[in-house]
C-alpha cells in the first residue's frame, strides 16, 4: 500500500483547522448567558456569533448594519394598474348568459312572411272562396306537398309569403274563383353544427324557426376567446354570412340575424383583439376591435364619455416593443385616430377627482395606489390624489372632520418613510444582537442582561408604521400654509376619535389607560398606576404626546415643579427598566444608548396603536 504524502499532509491540516476552531468556539461562548436568552433571541445570537468565527472570516468581519432577522414582511414596492381595468367584463359575454333554452314551440304558427319553408314543416291552406276543403299538408322529403287532385307543388327554400302566391296560383289552374290563404302550423327541426370557441360545442336540435342566437344560446354562449364580431355561417361547406353581434348589440340591429336551415354549420373563430376601456365612460368594458379600428370607434361602442368627462380626452396605455415599459398616447377623440393594438388601455379621464376613481398625474401617468383615509372625516375612504395636494385639501374633500374626531393625534404613515423606519429598527436590532454577541464570547462571568431581554423581544416583533410628523390643525395650516404637508400615492391617513385617556406602560406595579384629568402630571399618572416598580429607570421616562412628539423625562423636583411637561388626551408615559445591572460599565456604556433608542420607538409605535 503506497502512503500518498500530500494527501496526509492536506488531511492533517484540515484535522488542525477543525480543532483550533472548535477550541475557539467552545472555550469563548459563555453557555450560562446563552442558555438565559429566550429561543428567538437565542438563535439571533449564535448566528451572529459564527458568522463572525467562521474559517477564514477572522474576528475582524464587516459588519452590515442592515442586515437583520426582523419579521417585519417584505414591502411590496411594484404597483400593479388598477383593480378597474382587472374586474372588467367581456362585453356581450352576458347576452347568452340570460338567452333562453327552450325556443319557439313546435305548433308555433306565428312565423313571419319571412320564414323560409323546409322539409318536416306543416302548412295550413284555408279556403277562403269556392268549394274545395281546407287542409294540412307536409312538405316531404322530396321538398314538395301533395295537394288532392292537383299533385306536388314545390314548397322547400320557398318564403312563407311567397308559398302563398304560389299555392293561390297553381290551384287557380285547376279552380276557377278559388282563393286560399296559407300559415304555418307546425315547425319542422333541424340540427345545427356549432363549433369553436363556444362553451359546448356540438351539434344541437332547435326549431325551424330559429337563428344563430338561438344556436349561440344552445351551445352556452361565446367564450372569453371567442369573437362577437367574426362569426361564419356555413351552408354546404361554403361561409353564406359573416355576422358582427355588435351591431345587435350596440344599435339594435337585426337585419342580419337569419333564420337557419338544417344541415347550417357556425364557427366562432378565436380572438385576442381585446381592449380594455374604463374611466368616465358610459359601458367600461373589454371590447373586441377589427383590423384598422380606432379607438374612438371603440369608445363609440362604449357608448360614447359619460357628462363626466374632461374634454372628450382619453388616453391609451401602450405596451412597448422588446420591453417590460407601457407608453402613455394622449388625444382628444375628436381630432387624431390612433389605430388599435392588441392589449392596448383606454383610459378617459374625469374632469374633476373623487373617491374611488382611477387617475393620471401630471405626466399621464396612471395613479395605482389611492390615498387612504380613515376615522374621524365625514367621507371615510381611498382618494386618488391631484397634482400638488395637501393634506388639508385631501381632508376638505373628506368632508373635513366629525365632531368626536381627535386632530392632534392624527396619524399620516407613508411608503417612503416605512422603509426608513424598517431599516432604522433593523439596525438598532443588529446592533443589540452583535452587542450580546460580544458578551457571549467574554470570559467574564459577571454578565446579567434579563432586564432588557423583554425590551429586545418585544422590539423585534414590532411592526413598523412609517408615521410622518403632520400637522392637522386645518385652522393652523390655513395660517401659515408652509405647514401642510405635500401627500404621496399610497399614504395612510387616521384620524382618531376624542379619547379622554393617558396611557402608562412599562415598569409600574398596574399597566393600563387612565382616564385624562385636566391638571395631573406626569407622576400623578404614575402614581395611579400603583408607582414604579424596582426595575424602574427613574431618570429616563419616555412621554410621548398623541401628536407623535416624544421627549424624555426625569423623576425630580425640577420636572415636576412649575417645569411639568404639558400633557394631552392620547399621551403615552413609558418608564423605562434600570440597566445598571447589565455588568460592566463598558458594556452599558455599549447598549445603554441602543435600547433607549429601542425604549423610544416602542413608545411611539404604542402611541399610534392606542390611539
């Protein structure tokens, strides 16, 4: 057996790394501290841990300060087109949905002029004068009917109208002054071929009587691939007609809807000439267009804009060639013709903005994502912004405030500054996790972190907001209108309702909200909730107003002289734990700064929710 050296040397190297870094890890954890931590916060901590001992990595590993374990969800940043356009229906879809299925009953004599006599049909000639008898006769299968004493007389492709004067005339031959009239009094069947894009294909049995409505409706209608406005009539292997359902269905027009005759095969070929059409239009809808249309000949099937159109303008949202991009096509539809594409978007504009409606910025743009506005307004809901709007316009059209709302603690929460937030806490999170980490691998024993082990895990499931400091005021912002707040497509607007309560929450002996009483300061509040308690932070209290305004405060003579921070319904008062306790001045010293920034956002985010 050969011993290959470079083998044992390579294998004796990676036995020597494996050891010294299980060494390293074994001996710096501190198992006691870790085991303390609760499991998620636990987890945190170790992963932080070996990714900064890993092989290779070194002690000296950049840190990211965004990277984090926060569940916060991720934030949907690509903005779909309106719902509108997605919810539309096929235009004409619902015609033969409600077409009924069961026609014209077999002894119908009511037939128009018009019908055309076939094989299987039955006639009734009526004496008017001389002195034959009436009588019922069937056209038979050679096409004729057998009169007595006269013979065949041929009857099929013959209009009922026309059989008239023919049976009149040939019985004059054979009887002076004999006069007739001729009705229809029992319909024939006939089986009809209906294919392509229909919902059941095949071939059906109806009345002599009827047409390709009937013979649509039989089959359950066109489907969304279907075309309304190519369908083929087939007769004897040979198209007779093609027939265009928008003109029944747009200006009534019957004149082309024929009867059929047995043996007539319908194909309803597939199509994806479809546009969708919404905005102030009198039939939002997904139309079918034909080669060269326009799109004002399709808003003219649409029924034309509705009294709440801006100017007879529209827009087309255009997807671009080789690319993921749509362009915006503005006209006025009573000038340029702009030829249709598949997959093309109208779009007419309103000429005033209300809640509910799509729109278009300043660049025709569509606007996807609508403002929302709830609580205390007259007119709860989503508005879709105009150029340059304000928060006190958006609030004017809400039909501004009820009597119980609560202004001061209105909350604006925006996309913009819900990112910021996210990976603030993010980082503050990363940072009190790499900060245990440290402490973890310490070889000092004298390490007690449960004070503010709650805190960190109460922080890591909070969920961000994005609130934006506003002011509502409609009275100050009319002032000095600098104050008003410019609004973004998606911004989240609650007003509160009047709420008389003083919320106190952290380290006191009884939690809760108490009732606000003009006058009581910040330690009356404490008081009533049974006092502070031993974890008790004294000199840091966190007081956040309704408003969303925060400032810190400490338990002593000077604060709650003449100096008593004002308080307001709404406020929030959080008292902090003492974490003098941590171990080491250092290492408070190091996380001190992270978890009273934490102690802040709680308060605040506790704020919002209770208001």
């Amino acid at each position: 057996m050969t011993l290959n050296f470079k083998k044992i040397k390579t294998l004796t190297a990676l036995i020597i790394c494996f050891i010294f870094t299980f060494n390293l890890y074994s001996q710096d954890i501190n198992e006691d501290f870790i085991n303390s931590l609760p499991a998620s916060i636990k987890k945190d901590v170790l992963s932080k841990i070996t990714s900064n001992i890993s092989p290779g990595s070194g002690n000296d590993k950049k840190y990211s300060a965004f990277e984090s374990n926060l569940s916060n969800g991720s934030l949907k940043t690509e903005e779909k087109l309106n719902e509108d356009f997605s919810n539309l229906k096929l235009f004409g879809e619902d015609f033969f949905q409600s077409f009924p299925s069961t026609f014209m009953p077999i002894n119908d004599p009511s037939a128009n002029a018009e019908y055309i006599l076939d094989v299987d049909d039955k006639v009734l000639i009526q004496v008017i004068t001389g002195n034959l008898s009436s009588v019922e006769l069937s056209i038979n299968r050679d096409g004729a009917i057998y009169f007595p004493e006269v013979g065949p007389i041929n009857l099929a492709g013959v209009s009922l109208q026309d059989a008239n004067k023919l049976i009149n005339s040939t019985l004059k031959n054979f009887f002076i002054d004999t006069d007739v009239v001729v009705t229809l009094s029992s319909i024939r069947d006939i089986q009809v071929l209906v294919a392509g894009q229909v919902k059941f294909p095949g071939v059906y049995t109806l009345g002599g009587y009827s047409s390709i409505l009937h013979a649509i409706g039989s089959s359950g209608g066109i489907n969304t691939k279907g075309s309304f406005r190519n369908i083929q009539i087939k007769r004897n292997g040979k198209i007779i007609k093609y027939l265009d359902l928008y003109d029944l269905f747009v200006d009534a027009d019957t004149s082309s809807i024929s009867s059929l005759r047995s043996g007539d095969s319908i194909l309803i070929p597939t199509t994806n000439n479809h546009v969708r059409i919404i905005g102030a239009i009198n039939r939002p809808a997904i139309y079918e267009f034909k080669e060269g249309e326009s799109a004002q000949d399709l808003i003219l099937f649409a029924g034309g804009p509705s009294n709440q159109s801006k100017d007879d303008l529209f827009l087309i949202s255009r997807d671009v060639k080789n690319s993921n991009d749509k362009k915006i096509i503005s006209s006025k539809s009573s000038s340029d013709e702009i030829k249709l594409l598949r997959k093309d978007r109208i779009f007419l504009p309103y000429s005033t903005y209300r809640s509910g409606d799509l729109y278009v910025d300043s660049k025709n743009i569509f606007i996807t994502k609508p403002i929302k506005i709830t609580g205390g307004v007259k007119y709860p809901g989503e508005y879709f912004l105009k150029r340059d709007e304000t928060l006190s316009k958006l609030i004017k059209r809400a039909g501004g405030y009820t009597e119980d709302a609560y202004p001061f603690g209105g909350v604006l929460s925006n996309a913009e500054a819900l990112n910021l937030e996210i990976e603030y806490n993010s980082r503050l999170y990363n940072e009190a996790i790499k900060s245990l980490a440290t402490l973890a691998t310490s070889f000092s024993n004298n390490i007690n972190v449960a004070s503010l082990l709650p805190l960190l895990e109460e922080f890591k499931n909070i969920k961000p907001v994005g609130r934006v400091q506003a002011e509502f005021d409609l009275f100050r912002l009319d002032i000095d209108p600098l104050k008003d707040t410019l609004l973004s497509n998606g911004d989240e607007i609650h007003i509160p309702f009047k709420s008389n309560v003083v919320h106190v929450f952290g380290e006191v002996l009884n939690p809760g909200s108490k009732s606000y009483i003009p006058g009581q300061t910040v330690r009356d509040y404490i008081n009533s909730s049974g006092g502070l308690n031993k974890s008790a932070d004294r000199d840091s209290i966190i007081l956040v107003h309704a408003n969303g305004d925060a400032e810190r405060i400490r338990l002593n003579r000077s604060v709650f002289g003449k100096s008593n921070p004002d308080l307001y319904p709404g406020s929030v008062i959080y008292i902090t734990r003492d974490l003098s306790d941590v171990g080491s001045l250092k290492v408070f010293a190091t996380i001190s700064p992270i978890i009273s920034s934490m102690a802040i956002s709680l308060a605040s985010l506790n704020s919002i929710n209770r208001n």
